[in-house]
C-alpha cells in the first residue's frame, strides 16, 4: 500500500490526467442516458396515466412485449382528460356578418353554427372525435362530426355550421345544442329559432 502511495506522489500528473479522463468518462456516460431514461421513463407514465390511473403491475405492465400492445400504445385514442373545452360560442350569420348569440331569426340570419376551442392538456398526440348535435325534445335533428388529431400541450379551434337549406327547414321553437368528445357529452345549452 505504501509503494502505491508513494508511486502516486511521483507521478501527480500522471493520476491527475488520468482523474480527469475518468471524470470526462462518466460524465459522457450520464449525458447519454439521462435523456434515454428520459424518453423511456416518459412513455411508461404515460402508458400508466392512459389507463386510468391504475399503477403498478396491472394493465400498463401486462404483456408489454406484446405486437398489440405496442400498437395501442402508438396509436392514442384520446382521453377526456386529457382534452379539455376551453369554450364555445353559438354564432348567427346573417346581413350584418357574424352575430355571437343564442336566438336565431330567420328573417334577419341564413344559417348559424358554433364555434369550439379544446385544448391537450397532456404530452402525446391524442386522437379526438368530436361531434355537435341539435335537439329538439330530446330527439336528435342534425349532427355534425369530425376527427382532429391534437398535438402535445396544442390548443385547437373548430367550426360547424348548420346549411341554409337545413335551417330554413327548422321551425320555430328552443332547441338544445349538445357537444360530445370522445362520445361524452361536454357542454348543453340552448337556442331559440324565431320566424320573424
């Protein structure tokens, strides 16, 4: 032990060089898996959030090298929780533009729609299927439908619109707006469409 100490000693530089490239060494090895454990550590929390909250070794860690499983995992169906509605608006357009309100006359307006903002709240792409429909007594008359993908963290603006020739066939009366994500109602509320 005393020759290893005084070896050491006579060559400082040496060691010192040596201490160095080790230390250059291990910090070249964390920089590298850092941002591995990362990506992976990612995925896994994701996976474990995608299923509701169940956490330990139940549906997130079964069969997980499975082809299907990894299949499902790329291709994320949405979460409601994930995706959330920022607002929406009713709007009539008529002569005088756009009009933000929630009666619509016919005689002034040729057609109205709603204008919604969703938001991701989470960080993958979610797939979304958003659809309006609009009630009378319950009974549904008109739906519109669409399928956006919303990126990580992105805030997404979307329009429907009843035609002109639908809203001339509507009689006059309340109507409920409904508007599902992911085929879960979000947001009720009603309008009224008056002939004069």
């Amino acid at each position: 032990m005393e020759d290893l100490i005084k070896w050491i000693i006579e060559n400082k530089e040496l060691v010192l060089f040596a201490s160095i490239s080790i230390a250059i060494g291990i910090a070249l090895c964390i920089n590298i898996s850092i941002p591995i454990k990362f990506h992976f550590g990612k995925t896994e929390i994701n996976k474990i959030i995608n299923n509701n909250g169940n956490t330990g070794k139940g549906q997130g860690e079964k069969n997980h090298h499975s082809k299907k499983q990894k299949k499902t995992e790329k291709k994320n169906t949405g979460n409601n929780q994930a995706i959330k509605l920022l607002n929406t608006r009713l709007y009539a357009v008529g002569i005088k533009g756009r009009v933000y309100t929630k009666e619509f006359r016919k005689l002034i307006i040729h057609n109205f729609g709603i204008e919604i903002s969703l938001i991701n709240n989470s960080n993958v792409l979610q797939n979304v299927n958003i659809k309006w429909c609009i009630c009378s007594n319950g009974a549904e008359i008109e739906n519109r439908t669409c399928h956006k993908r919303i990126n990580a963290n992105q805030r997404v603006d979307k329009e429907f619109y009843v035609e002109k020739r639908v809203f001339k066939q509507l009689r006059s009366g309340q109507y409920d707006s409904k508007l599902l994500i992911n085929n879960r109602i979000v947001k009720k509320e009603c309008f009224t469409i008056m002939d004069k």
